[in-house]
C-alpha cells in the first residue's frame, strides 16, 4: 500500500505556513517569545513529517519498480521519479537547517542560564557551543533566514509539481506543465 499521498500534504502545508510566517516580518513580532516558537513549532514539525513523507516516497518508488520488472515499461517515469526525488532531498536538506536552528533557539530560550554559562566557559563545551550557536545565529538571525524560507517554498512548489506530474499527468495545470516540460523535456 502506497501511503505516501495520505503523508505528503502534512508537511507541504506546515512548511507553506511556516516559510508564510517567516516572510511576515515586524518589529513586535520579531521579538516575541510566541511568534518564535510558533515558527520554530512548524518548521519542526513540518521537516520532520517531510522526512517520513521523503521516507514513504522511496516505498513508493520501489514498489513502482517491482510492479513494472520490465525496465522498458519503467524507463519513462525514472527520470521524472528521480527529478522529482532530487528535489525532494534540496527541499529537506533546506528544512532540515532551518530546523536545527530553531531547535537551538528554542533551546537557548527555554534555558538562557544555561547557555550563558557554556558560553562564559572554558574547553571543547565552549567552543562546541559558540559553533552551534553562531550557525543558529546566521541561519535565523540574519536575512539569510529569508533566503531559506524562500528557496525552501519554491523547491516545495516544484517538488510538488513533479509530484503531481506524476500522478495526473504533465497538463493537470498551467504550473505543472511549466515545471515538467522546463525540467524534464
């Protein structure tokens, strides 16, 4: 049983809404504890519901690949299923920084005096510290943040039509069409 389509629109809307929310961009928002773990909450939860739905995928192309033996029967689909997996793992591996950034600030939020005394201390803990929390600092704090949630909703966007190429065929809509015939024809 295929359950990769029950899965995949999970994490496709918590991670529209989140990169939705990134976008969104205030001075009292910016600094408000619930505003921040609200996105953190998303794109969390949305990276690791994508994960399972990038997991059930590979299911489903190895189920597609024993249902068709004949690899003549198989050869049109390869390159649009791999297409589509590639951008897949670009959107995960998007996500997935993003995720851990936020995994960090909240930490760092929920527990401020301890991160104060790691980065007042001395040996590996310290530096190990300062390195994670210099990456969460660049990923979220910086308009690199922009960057990601930008490129990571449009690797969805196209990841999702190849998806939906898959499915309904390349002329179910004008965007569709458009992704299959530029990245796979």
């Amino acid at each position: 049983m295929n359950i990769h389509p029950l899965i995949i629109h999970f994490p496709i809307a918590l991670l529209t809404v989140y990169a939705i929310c990134e976008l969104i961009w205030s001075r009292r928002l910016a600094i408000s504890p619930s505003w921040i773990k609200l996105k953190g909450f998303l794109v969390i939860v949305g990276t690791l519901a994508a994960t399972a739905a990038y997991i059930t995928g590979d299911w489903a192309q190895d189920a597609l690949r024993q249902q068709s033996p004949d690899p003549a029967t198989f050869a049109p689909l390869h390159n649009l299923i791999e297409v589509h997996s590639q951008f897949a793992t670009f959107s995960l591996i998007v996500f997935w920084f993003l995720a851990v950034a936020y995994i960090i600030k909240l930490l760092r939020i929920a527990a401020p005096h301890a991160a104060a005394t790691l980065a007042a201390g001395e040996g590996w803990k310290t530096y190990a510290f300062r390195f994670v929390a210099r990456f969460q600092r660049v990923v979220i704090d910086t308009p690199f943040v922009y960057l990601f949630a930008i490129g990571g909703l449009l690797l969805i966007m196209v990841t999702g039509a190849l998806g939906g190429s898959l499915v309904y065929g390349p002329d179910v809509d004008p965007f569709v069409t458009f992704v299959y015939k530029w990245l796979i024809k």
